[in-house]
C-alpha cells in the first residue's frame, strides 16, 4: 500500500504564496500520476493540478498561471507551488497517487488527509 502525507498549509494573505508538499511511503514503486485536489466548505472536491511521472502538468483554469505543481520522483514527493493567493482559494488540499499498472498496485486511487489552506483578506 502507499501512504501520502501532506505538509504546507497554512495561514497566508491574500497575494501571498505558499508551498505544498506530499510525501509518498509504503510500495512507492505503485505511485503512477500524482496531484493535488481541493475542497472547500460547502463545494464538492475539485482536480486543481496532476503531474504524470514524467513531469507532463494538468492544470484546472483557476490554477493556470498562478500554480506550479512538480515533482520528485527520487523522493517521492509532489509539490504544489501557489502564487498570487486568493480568497477563494481558501480550501482543504488532498495530495492524491495513481496506482502504476502493475498487478500488485491495484486500482484504487491513493489519497493523503488533506492540509488546510486559508487565505485572508
């Protein structure tokens, strides 16, 4: 099993920037594309950016231009850079894994416990 665990969020202005983190553990060889979700109160869990393993971005249009998401394969760590922070991006950030093809991966999508991300006036 692979196991995700978010780090970053915080308390930032808005027009301020912020770094996400996620680490992945466990069979680490399953972790295929990885990304970043969000959800805020009241609104259904949205894509916000995803990365394949060769470093291919998706970007969400609210994300394009202000985010930068990259990642690590050696350390097997995505990371979601946020600039010109809005109030609207005021959410809960859920670092998530595609299983690699491989047998023993499974199907299922991996999913970390999320980091509170909010944007103040």
């Amino acid at each position: 099993q692979v196991q995700l665990v978010e780090s970053g969020g915080g308390l930032v202005q808005a027009g301020d920037s912020l770094r996400l983190s996620c680490t992945g553990s466990g069979d680490t060889g399953c972790i295929s594309t990885m990304g970043w979700y969000r959800q805020a109160p009241g609104k259904e869990r949205e894509l916000v950016a995803a990365i394949s393993t060769g470093g291919s971005p998706y970007y969400t249009n609210s994300a394009k231009g202000r985010f930068t998401i990259s990642r690590d394969n050696a350390e097997n760590t995505v990371y979601l850079q946020m600039n010109g922070l809005k109030i609207e991006d005021t959410a809960a950030y859920y670092c998530s894994a595609s299983p690699a093809p491989q047998a023993r991966c499974g199907m299922t999508t991996y999913w970390g416990k999320g980091t509170l991300v909010t944007v103040s006036l």
